[in-house]
C-alpha cells in the first residue's frame, strides 16, 4: 500500500514533469531534432522546398520525408489525415482556397507564436497584406508560400512597333487588344474555360461588384457584375478562339508560345517565361500591374505552407520552414525557380529586379484593396456555379441579366449552407 | 450424410475464399456507401456526422444538375452505342471472313484498347485545339474555320463520343468475333444449300446467335459510359461550365470538389439503381436463350 509520503513525492515529481513539458511546447528555444513529414503539392515551390532538404538535414540533423500529392487530391487527402488525427504530417503546403476550411476545421496550428520570436523569418519584411494573407480569425496558420497577384503581360515587341503602352484601366486594354488584332496578332487572352471564374470574380471586384454581402446574401446579379461579366464576354472578341476552353495553364503556354499581344494572369507563372521549353518570345515579355476599373483592386493568389495541429514534431517543422522561407534563403528560394514570396528585401532588391522584373508588380500599393479568393467553406460549389451561368453567357445562350439572375438564387441555398 | 450435403459442403468451402474477397471488395463498400448517403458526412467538417434520413436524395432529386448531367449521360450512351455497335460488328464480320492480312489489320485494331484513357483524353486535348490543333488544322485544307471543338456543348460531346469509339469499338470487335466463332459452320453450310441470301443468313442465323454477347456488349457499355470519367475529365473536364458534365462526373465533384461526402453517395446509389434494370434484363435474356 502507498503511504501519504511516497504519494506526496510521485504528485511533486509529476507536478514538475508536467511544467517541464508545457515549458517545451510550442516554444522555439527547445533544440527541434528527430525526424518531420512534409507534405507537398507539384509546383514550382515544391520543387525548391527539396533543394533545400540536403543542407538542412546536414545542418540539424533532423531527417526529411517529402510526399508529393497532385493538386486534385491535395487538400481531401490533408482534410481526411486531419480528421483521423492520424499525425502524418508535420509540415503542409496548401492553396489559399482551403485555408477557411482547414480553419473551420482546426486542422492547423497557429503560427503566431513562432512568428513573433523569430528574427529569421521577420514579419516584418511583408507588407501587411502579405502578414494577413494566411491568417484565419486573426491567427495566422500558414506562411505565404508563394506571392502572386494577377497582372498584365504584355508583348514588348508588338506594342513597341504599334505605339502601345500598358493599359492603365480597362477601355484601354480592350483598345490595345483591338489595336494588335487588327495587325493579325492575336489581340488578348484570358482563361475562358475551366477556370474562367477565376477571371470574372476579378472582372467584378475591379467593376466595383462584390460576389456577396456581409451578411453572405448573393450580389452576382448586381449592375457592376453584370458590366464585369459583359466586360468579359467583349474581351472574348480580341481573344484567339482557343482562349474559349482554356484554363490558366494553356492561356499561359498560348501567350507565350503563340503571336499575341496581351494576357491578364497570375504573376506566378513567371517561371515559364523563363522556361525556354515553354516560351518562344524570349526578352519579349513585359509585366505591368492590372488595369484598373471603378475600384483599383489586386487579386492576390498563392500558396501558403503550415504545421498540422496534429503534427507529431511542430518545433523541427517550424525550424524546416524558418530554414527555407527565413530571410537568409530568401534569395535562394527564389533563384532555385519557386513562385516569388513578396518579401520586401525581395521585391525592392535592385539585383534580383534586373533579372526578374516582375518583382515590382509584387509591391502592391496600399490604395488597391486586396482581394482572395472568397473565403468561405462553400467556395468549391460557388465556383462551379459561376462557371456553368458565366459559361452560358460567353456561349450566347443566355445574356447576363439572366444568367445572372439566375446565379443569385442558386447561390442562395449554397451560402445558406456557410458555417455560421 | 445425405448425398446433397456431401456434394455441397466441399465447395462452399471453396468458394469462402472469392466470398470474403468480394466481400471485403465490393458489398462492404457498397452497403457502406448506402449508409454513408443516409448523413450527413462533409470532409470539411470535423463535427459528428448526423442521421439526416432521406435529405440527401430528397436534394439530389430536386437539383437541376441531376437531371441535367443524367441527360447528358444519356445522350452519350444512346449516340456512342449506336456508333460502336454496328462499327464493332461490321469490323467483327470482315475479320471473321479471315480474309488476307486480317491479323496485322486486327492487331492494329486493338491497339486503342491498349493505351491508358488519360494519355489518349490529353493527346486528343492537343489535337482538338481550336488555334494549334492537328485536326483544325486538315479541315483549314478544305475551307472549313477553326472549330471551337471543346468549347460547345454539341461539338464537346462529339469529340468525348469520337475518342470514346476510337478506344472502345477494338473491344465490341474482339467480344463479336468470339461470339461468331462460335457459331457453327455447318449453319452456314445449311443455309447456302437452302439458297438463302447474305442478308436472310446474317438475319435469321448470325444476330439471333450472337444476339446473348450483344446484350453482354450493351450492358458493358451502359455501365462504362454512367462511369465514364478519364477520357471526359481530361478532353473537358466537364465544361464548357457543366454542358459535358456527365451523371458520374457530377458525383466526382460533389464529393472530391464540393467535399459532400454523403450528397456524392446518394448520387452513387441513384446510379446504382439506374444501372440494376440493365443487369437485370440481362440475366433475364441469358436465362431466356438457355
């Protein structure tokens, strides 16, 4: 039988056992050591995460295990590994798209406290709207892993040779299109098919329009979406018919590898340009930011990169993604051909802008609101009905009132289905 | 032990083995997908899955994409079945003929069958682009404008139905000409002797014989084209908007897009019972012909 001594001195040592562990948790002054499992998603970013693992693993110790899941199963194969607690991962790439639901569902560990201790990693060198972009109801549960607004890309050579600058709002970029058209080019491209949501919601925000209110009621149907949705359907008709089943990808691979004047696409697919596979108009790209509608706005997308909260070794996750995405690699990181990630010193580095000029477009001035991808669980679902009624008025089979109008009530019992 | 007991213990005992397989395989998936449609399981949703009883279909039925999709699928079906079939069969008669070179023309026939639905859906992406594509390209020979292939509903189910065929008439082929092997000779001597004609042979003696296969072929095709799913994702994903959506692809993106686990498996059982009439006409057709 136990006597009250031994009883006291087993809850004294328990007692400091216990304080001796919440001390070690979640701090970053513990040596993280031991081994992580990193989860990635194929892209360029991807790719220069893994040039890296070699020095970390010989500079720590800790030991790397990289999986690779394409984009399609990405986030259902992380949601289900988060549901079952299963701890499989340590360290998650992820698209700004899921960040609600995997904040909805608790998935991922607030990095806040990490942040603030760490100098290597410096906050501070983002702008704000870079700060916010992985934060969910104030807490930030993934570090921006790639920055890339959407731009323009313009053809040095044709607009040099028609007198063309870079348009500033809209009316001029349809006129430049309209102008390189009618010299036999193709006039512009945009992404009509698949992905053609991606374009509209931008058309929307720029016209002014929202996709929904505070209050989650729809407002596609509003005057401004429907000039930004036959906004679109005008830009169709400056735009190489290929551009009618696009997706970002080909309208990327068609810009550059065909005879056109003009694209509107994300800033990330700047590898490409200098992929020289991909791109035959070699030196004859430019970059310049977005024309501006009603509201100057910057349709912000990219990656983001997290710890599980079911993470078995959070301290070397952390310590692998200060190592990559710190302020010492940063130049690293990006020469090794990964998506640019808008870091200050980054962007507004004189080097690293002679050789990639689109860096400047990264510094997102503060009077353009930035916008995400909506943020609500229901996005998926929002989407594709947006395809399928934006689809039907680029067709002609419906004009946009209509569709429209349509789209709104759908929408309806969709955000209805939003968790409160 | 009565004489029954001897003959039947035996093989239950071997088939335990295919029973537990199909078990494991296939009912335990399937009446787990029954129960799963009965919640209300969200991959986005950490909470409790609840009992929400008939919802999910009650949903399913009242949504415009069901019955959109289940036409399309249909269109589909009807189209690509009566391209393939009479295509099948009338290559299954010239190679039946054993007429010269009809090995190498038979070996180059399968080939199709033989490449993986991905890579063929992404090669004829390629070959049916309206700006740079090869088949856009041959019609500018004889005056014809770029065709938005892809981008239109009409033109988007042809080209899915065009690659279907190319890759699954091989199939019909080989399943006819096995099943006009099987015929015997001697019917064919007869009705020559009789002096009946090649339509009156083909008619009274080759469709009605091969008629338990082609109701084979036709099932097999019915299930192929509601799960019919690479070729589609990869030549249109669908699009333009839903116009090439088909019913299976539109479960696909309930439960892998809009993560509606349980909306995705009352959609799969819809298309479980739209499938069972099929399987059951013919068993019942096999039963007849025996």
């Amino acid at each position: 039988m136990l006597n009250s001594k031994t009883i006291r001195r087993f809850a004294g040592l328990a007692s400091v056992s216990l304080l001796l562990a919440a001390c070690s948790s979640g701090g970053t002054d513990t040596e993280a050591s031991g081994e992580i499992n990193v989860f990635l998603i194929p892209s360029p970013s991807s790719t220069s995460i893994q040039s890296f693992i070699p020095d970390f693993e010989k500079e720590t110790g800790i030991k790397v295990n990289v999986s690779e899941t394409p984009y399609g199963e990405a986030h259902q194969k992380q949601l289900l590994s988060y549901q079952q607690k299963a701890g499989a991962y340590d360290v998650a790439q992820f698209d700004n798209t899921y960040l609600m639901p995997f904040c909805q569902a608790q998935a991922m560990l607030p990095l806040d406290g990490y942040l603030a201790d760490s100098s290597e990693y410096d906050i501070a060198d983002f702008g704000q709207s870079q700060q916010d972009y992985g934060k969910c109801n104030g807490e930030t549960l993934g570090l921006t892993l790639s920055t890339e607004p959407m731009i323009q890309w313009y053809r040095t050579d044709i607009y040099e040779k028609l007198g063309l600058k870079p348009a500033t709002t809209w009316d001029e970029y349809f006129n430049n299109a309209k102008k390189v058209q009618a010299d036999g080019h193709g006039g512009q491209i945009i992404g009509f098919g698949p992905n053609v949501s991606w374009w509209w919601m931008t058309m929307v925000w720029s016209f002014g329009g929202k996709l929904y209110d505070d209050a989650l009621n729809p407002t596609v149907n509003s005057k401004e979406a429907i000039a930004a949705t036959d906004f679109l359907k005008k830009l169709m008709t400056v735009s190489p018919k290929g551009a009618a089943t696009a997706n970002s990808d080909e309208v990327t691979s068609k810009f550059l590898g065909e005879d056109i004047g003009a694209m509107i696409n994300y800033s990330g697919y700047y590898g490409s340009v200098l992929d020289k596979t991909i791109n035959k108009n070699e030196g004859k790209i430019g970059t310049a930011p977005m024309p501006v509608g009603a509201v100057d706005i910057t349709h912000l997308a990219g990656w983001n990169i997290g710890v599980p909260k079911d993470a078995k070794n959070p301290d070397a996750a952390w310590k692998f993604l200060e190592y990559v995405l710190g302020k010492t690699n940063a130049k690293k990181y990006l020469e090794s051909g990964a998506a640019a990630i808008g870091r200050r010193s980054i962007t507004t580095d004189a080097d690293l802008l002679a050789k990639f000029p689109y860096l400047a477009q990264l510094e997102i001035p503060s009077s353009s609101r930035i916008e995400r991808y909506p943020q609500i669980a229901v996005w998926p679902e929002f989407e594709v009905a947006a395809i399928d009624a934006v689809t039907q008025v680029l067709n002609g089979k419906s004009d946009s009132t209509k569709a429209l109008n349509a789209l709104n009530e759908k929408l309806k019992p969709i955000l209805a289905k939003e968790p409160k | 032990m009565p004489k029954r007991m001897k003959l039947t213990r035996p093989i239950g005992q071997f088939t335990v083995g295919a029973w537990v397989l199909l078990a494991v395989t296939v009912l335990i998936p399937i009446f787990y997908g029954i129960y799963i449609s009965f919640l209300d399981i969200k991959l986005s949703s950490f909470l409790p899955p609840q009992f929400v009883g008939f919802d999910n279909y009650v949903a399913a039925f009242k949504a415009p994409e069901t019955w959109a999709t289940l036409k399309i699928t249909l269109i589909m079906m009807v189209v690509g079945m009566l391209v393939q079939i009479p295509l099948g069969m009338a290559l299954a008669l010239v190679l039946h003929r054993n007429l010269k070179g009809s090995k190498i023309f038979s070996s180059i026939l399968i080939t199709p069958m033989l490449l993986t639905p991905v890579a063929v859906g992404l090669t004829f992406r390629f070959m049916f682009d309206t700006d740079l594509g090869i088949i856009n390209w041959v019609l500018g020979f004889v005056g014809v404008e770029n065709i938005n292939w892809l981008g239109q509903q009409s033109t988007g189910i042809f080209a899915i139905i065009l690659v279907d065929s190319w890759q699954s008439v091989p199939f019909v082929m080989l399943l006819l000409v096995a099943a006009l092997g099987s015929i015997s000779p001697q019917l064919y001597e007869a009705a020559s002797i009789d002096g009946a004609t090649a339509r009156q042979t083909f008619l009274k003696i080759t469709l009605p014989l091969i008629t338990p296969t082609l109701l084979v072929v036709v099932m097999i095709k019915i299930m192929d084209f509601l799960k019919l799913f690479d070729t589609l994702f990869m030549l249109t994903r669908g699009g333009p908007g839903n116009e090439t959506t088909t019913l299976g692809l539109w479960t696909y993106k309930t439960g892998f897009v809009f993560l509606e686990f349980s909306r995705a498996a009352a959609l799969g059982v819809l298309i479980m019972i739209i499938t069972a009439p099929v399987y059951f006409l013919w068993r019942r057709s096999t039963k007849e012909n025996k």
